[in-house]
C-alpha cells in the first residue's frame, strides 16, 4: 500500500469548467498535490499512455478524446493513496459510480468520465513518471 497515485482531469471536466470543483474534492479527501500540470496530450502521447487497452473496441475513441484538449494531471499523495483515489472518483461508469463520488458528480458518460486514477502502484509509479520528471514534483517536506 503506497503512498503515492497519478489522477487526470480529463478534457470533458476542464472544458465545461468544473475542475476546480474536482481540485476541491481532491485536497478535501485529504490528498496532497505533489506536481500540478495542464496539458493538451498528442494522440501520440494519449496511444502510448493507454497502451495497455491497445486492444479493446472503446480505444481510438479515448485516445482521441484524451487528445482533444487539455487535461489536468497531477501527482498525489496519502496513506494507501491508489485506492483512497480510486474510492473517491467512484466506477468508470457514472452511472454505476457511488453517490457522492467525483464521477457520480461531474462525468458525462462512461468515456467522458472527468477523471483518472492509477490502478496499481506500479502504475502510479510509471504514470506519474511518464508526465513528471523529479525535479517537478514537491517531495520530502
Ligand atoms: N472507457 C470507455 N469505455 C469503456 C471502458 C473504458 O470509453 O467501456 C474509457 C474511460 O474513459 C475509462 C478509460 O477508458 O476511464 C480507461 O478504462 P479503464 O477500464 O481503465 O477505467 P478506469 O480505470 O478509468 O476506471
Ligand atoms: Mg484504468
């Protein structure tokens, strides 16, 4: 159980204006923010980080939604912080997430779902390496 996970506000979220109510939720669960960025992926950048659903029918509608305009990508940390944020965004489906959940408040669909989070440590560690270097996150305070 690890300290640290990678969340997104995804494009849906930050163009309808409704990050900064998400950016609330986050400090109020208690997550730290260790590195903050805003970014517009390339549909490069989107196929390599969604690599692992490569496969799946749902793909080239995600990379190119994930693409479409900037998201919000951020470096968290907590106690037991992969699942703590994964309880906190709810299900991939809004429709099936948990009341009160950032997906229950905020996503459109099951695509335009507002958020990600990171489902291992592992993938924490790699997410979070693929957006920021050392230098851009606020560790050891
Ligand atoms: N997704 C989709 N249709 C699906 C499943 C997933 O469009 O049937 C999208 C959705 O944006 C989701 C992302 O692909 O957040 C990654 O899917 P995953 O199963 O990893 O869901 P998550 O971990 O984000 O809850
Ligand atoms: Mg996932």
């Amino acid at each position: 159980m690890g300290k640290y996970t990678f969340a997104m506000i995804k494009p849906d979220a930050v163009e309808s204006g409704k990050w900064g109510l998400i950016i609330n939720d986050i400090i109020a669960a208690g997550f730290t923010i260790l590195g903050a960025k805003m970014k517009r992926m390339s549909l490069t950048e989107a196929k390599a980080f969604y690599a692992v659903h490569s496969e799946r029918g749902f793909f080239c509608e995600l990379v190119d939604f994930m693409s479409s305009g900037p998201s919000i990508l951020l470096a968290l940390e907590k106690t037991d912080a992969v699942q703590s944020w994964r309880d906190t965004i709810g299900a991939t489906d809004p429709a099936e997430a948990k009341s009160g959940t950032i997906r229950a408040k905020y996503a459109e669909n099951k695509g335009r779902n507002a958020v990600h989070g990171s489902d291992s440590d592992e993938n924490a560690q790699k997410e979070i390496a693929f957006f920021f270097s050392e230098a851009e996150l606020i560790l050891n305070r």
